[in-house]
C-alpha cells in the first residue's frame, strides 16, 4: 500500500519546512535536533536497504507521480508521514540540483565507541566534506565498518557528505567528535598512516593483520601526536609532484590492504 | 629585481578586469581567448617551476607586501604585467575563497595529437572538474604524461579543475575535445576500462607493458564504442557496495600499474 501524502505546502513558514532548510544548511541545527536530510532517490534507496527508520519524507508536487518515486512510497512504512510541496517551495529549500525532488528527514546515528579490535580508519580532522564523504565510500567498498572522526572533521551526516557517500554512511558505525586521546584510548589495533618523511613505501608493509588507517587534515597532515604512535608509510610518487589528494590516498591504502589479503 | 606593479584599479569597467572575470567564469570565454586563470600562491608556484609563461598577474592592493608574494614577484620575468586591484575589486571577482589575493592569465596549451605508443590516461565525458583534476593529479604523480579527453569531459585548465589538480596541468600533455574516433585513430596501446560486467580483477591481470587506462562518465560509464575496443576489468568490491568514484576507480588502476612495474 502507498502512503498517502498529506494536502500541499505552499508556504515557506510552515515550521516543517522551515527545519529542513535549517537541516539542510547548518551543521549546528543537524547537531540540536540531532537529525538531518537524504536528498534524492539515490539516497532514499539506499537508507530503505538498510532498513534505516525516516522521520519523514518531502516531495515536491510534480515529483509525487513519478514512477520511481512510487516505487519508494510502497517501500516505506505505511506511518512514515510524507509532506508534499508546491514545486516552487520546494526548489527553494533543496541544496541538490535538479533531479527528482523527493527528500527525507532522517535520525542522526550517535553510536558511542567501545574498543575497536579490528580494520577501522580514523578521520583525523578531514576538513572537505566530498574527501569524507568519498573515504567512507570506499571504506565501504573494502568492508571496513568502523570509522573514527576527531571532531574538526567534515559532518559525516550532513547533506554534501552524505551525495559523497553515495549512501554509505548507512553501511558503516561513524564515531564523529571524537578527540585524539579518545581515538588513541579505543584503538587497540596498530596505526598506520602516510607521510612524507619515510621512504618505506606502503606495497613493502605487511597489512594482512588488523589496522587502523589515519588519514588527516588536507593541509597539515595527520596530528603529532597520532604521527608519533603510528607506522609511517610513503605511496610512491615516482614524478616527484604535489602530495595525493587525501581521498586518493585514503583510497589507496584501503585497496592495498585488501590487495595483499585476497590476492596475494 | 622585482617587477613593479602598475597604479592602482579600482573599477569593474576595466578591460583586464572584465575579461579576468569572464575567464573564470565561462568555459565558452576561456576556448575563445585561448586563456585561463589560476588562482593562489601554489598554482602561481607550480607554473613557475614548471617555466610556464603568464600573460599577466593580478594581484590585490593588501596582498602586495606578502613575503610570499614577493618571492612570487622576484621569480617572474620582469618584463611581466603586474596590476594591481583594490581589495574590494579583487574580491568580487576571485572565485577561490580567501588565501593570499593572487592571480595570473595564462594561455591554455593545445598540444596537436600524434600516435601515443606509450602509457596514457582517457577521460570519457568525465563531467565533474573535481574529479577531472583529481585524475590528472594521480596521473602526474604516477608519471603518466598523456591525458586525453573526449569532448564532454570538464575543462582540464578550468579554474576549478585547475585547483583540483593542484598543478599537475602543467607537468601533462593534455589533448582535449576529441572525438572517440580520434582516440582510437591515435592511441596505439592496448585499452583497459573498469567494468562492473566482469569478475577478472585488476590483480590478475599484467600491466607492465604500456596501456591505455579509460575513465568514463560518472553515470554512464564508459561509451559503448571504446568499450568494444577495452579489456574489461573489475575493482573488487566485496561488501557490495556502490561503484567507486570515478576518480578513485582511476587513481587505484594508475597505482596498481606502478606497483606491478616497479614494486612486485
């Protein structure tokens, strides 16, 4: 059965649409009421594979009868609330450019960190929301699950992140706000991380055995104090350019510890 | 000797002015003038140490005491136009967010095809600057010199993909708006395209000898025509998850081929 919307909102002071825009545009509103907002079906689909719970969905009014969009209306549970839009309010408040205009208020996920004994990969105040958002694309890719952010990193949750995801926050167990001595007191496997002062590039590491990679601010690199308790590791660059965009990199050492323990 | 900048500017009438605004904003402006615009200290460096000619630089009243600027000054031929803006004309015009308000014109290289018997990098209708100017980054690092792009794929000396590549355009050969008969007429080497349609992974395949690597469309992939031509092979993704990145699929395809080469 399809969920029935509810009559059209035309205003832009209906207080349900004015806290979605604030979602959508405010880490610190997404942080108070601890939610935010999956635009597009891309999203939307992969939060229903995962079983992830909406608070509610917002449809523009010419997107209600498009077949994609139906198919995902008789996915959710028939409770979900769906608020439906004139088509010029709701291009007012979408920060995602045109496509089909359907988006959901979602639950912001708080795990609380307990020790990590196996893979994780720790975002040391990774400034770019399309770098995290790609990183823990691909650690989903590899299978990594856990994901440790110290609190300067880019929101996991919020909207630009998440289009970089590609939906695989909903894949993972994000840590975010983390500060270095809670990542260095949870972490119980051995950290690596890539730098510019080794010349022991990372295809001579063994990486079979659990780790946890590092990857840091774009422009100051990992922490000090992170630096010096892990195993430094170089990706070669045998043209002597500029440092590899920190995704890239971040991506690279994912792929070549699952490189070296399933093809081998 | 320190080049010596012109008097001051103040106006958005100003011919320079105009035209440096319409460089950073129209793809259609850069392809009629021939020129380009890149923006910051590190670019400026970059196509420095690349003895890279520049039209003539831009720079804001306030920045022209940086210690970082005048070494920039000092490195310059002298006979190098500098202008000057006032901070709030510069402002209106810089794309890049702040930094130190420095800019140079230079002209965009169109390098002629000829056969490339040797490693190359195609970029199939990749839309999105960011990544067009992540590949190049990976590319230069890894020493791959020859990019070619098909028509659709995002300006190589925009602005925002010149900052995406962090310079690497200036250590590339990059031949852009080609037909994909024009790459399969001139690339002598055999292709390699990632592909979600085959099981053989990149590591069970030899990549010593010079190969073609094709990045694709971030939606479609790559084209049919090239992709008849291609050896398929598949980036491994075992928890099933979203295909990569575009960007990362190639940066992972660019180093598992310097692996095999110089690491196995």
């Amino acid at each position: 059965m399809v969920a029935n919307p509810t009559e059209l909102i035309t205003s832009d002071k209906n207080t349900t649409v004015k806290l979605v825009k604030a979602l959508l545009t405010q880490a610190r509103q997404r942080n108070k009421h601890g939610q935010t907002v999956i635009e597009g079906i891309h999203l939307i689909d992969a939060a229903l594979r995962s079983d992830y719970p909406f608070v509610q969905i917002l449809l523009a009014e010419s997107a209600h009868h498009h077949p994609e969009v139906q198919q995902v209306l008789t996915r959710l549970p028939t409770y979900t609330p769906i608020l439906t839009l004139s088509d010029a309010l709701y291009e007012s408040i979408r920060s995602l450019g045109t496509g089909i205009d359907i988006m959901a208020v979602i639950k912001m996920p708080t795990p609380s960190l307990s020790m990590i004994h196996d893979d994780c990969l720790i975002l040391n105040d990774v400034q770019d929301s399309g770098n995290v958002g790609t990183l823990l694309r691909t650690a989903a890719a590899v299978g990594i699950k856990n994901i440790l952010c110290t609190s300067a990193t880019a929101q996991a949750w919020s909207p630009k992140t998440l289009r970089a995801g590609m939906g695989a926050q909903f894949a993972l167990n994000i840590y975010e706000g983390l500060s270095v001595q809670e990542v260095l007191d949870h972490v119980q496997t051995p950290l690596f991380a890539t730098s510019s002062h080794t010349d022991t590039v990372i295809y001579q590491h063994d990486l079979k055995k659990p780790i946890a990679w590092i990857m840091g601010h774009e422009g100051q690199g990992v922490c000090n104090e992170l630096m010096q308790c892990a195993t430094p590791i170089a990706l070669p660059q045998p043209n002597g350019q500029e440092s590899l965009n920190v995704a890239i990199a971040g991506s690279l050492c994912l792929y070549e510890t699952l490189r070296q323990r399933s093809y081998n």
